[in-house]
C-alpha cells in the first residue's frame, strides 16, 4: 500500500465531513466511510500509519482513524478474552 496515498485519501474524505457542523459528526462520518468503502488492507495500512505517529494526518483524519484503531483492539481483545 502507497501510505502517502492513503494519506491524501483520508484527508480528502475528512475535508468533505469537516464541514459537518458538530465534529462527533464529522469524525463518526469518516470513520464510516473507511469501514465501508476501503477494503481491509487500506484500513490496516491507514491504521498502522496512524500507530506509527500518522505523519500527515489531518485532524478529523487522525480522530477517525484511531477511532478505527481503538475498535480493532476493542475486537482483538475480545476475541482473546
């Protein structure tokens, strides 16, 4: 996966909800459109990227994809449990 891509894509997706008056809003509209429109490899990559300081990332991008983070490990830790 071409990261800075990836980066340019969520940015763009977080450009397009960072008109939503309430953030909560905005941020839970990305988080959906990366849950649904970008496959599981993008979601990953984009997530790791995040992990790794996500360089880049805009505000409303960096809020939805740790929010993306924080469900994957919500879901790994369950499935350990």
């Amino acid at each position: 996966m071409d990261t800075e891509n990836l980066v340019k894509m969520v940015n763009h997706i977080g450009d397009f909800f960072s008109a939503e008056p309430d953030p909560d809003i905005g941020v839970a509209g990305v988080t959906d459109h990366l849950r649904r429109f970008w496959e599981s490899r993008m979601r990953n990559a984009i997530i790791q990227h995040y992990l790794a300081g996500g360089a880049g990332l805009s505000d409303i991008a960096r809020a939805a994809v740790a929010k993306l983070a924080a469900e994957r490990k919500a879901l790994k830790q369950s499935a350990d449990g």
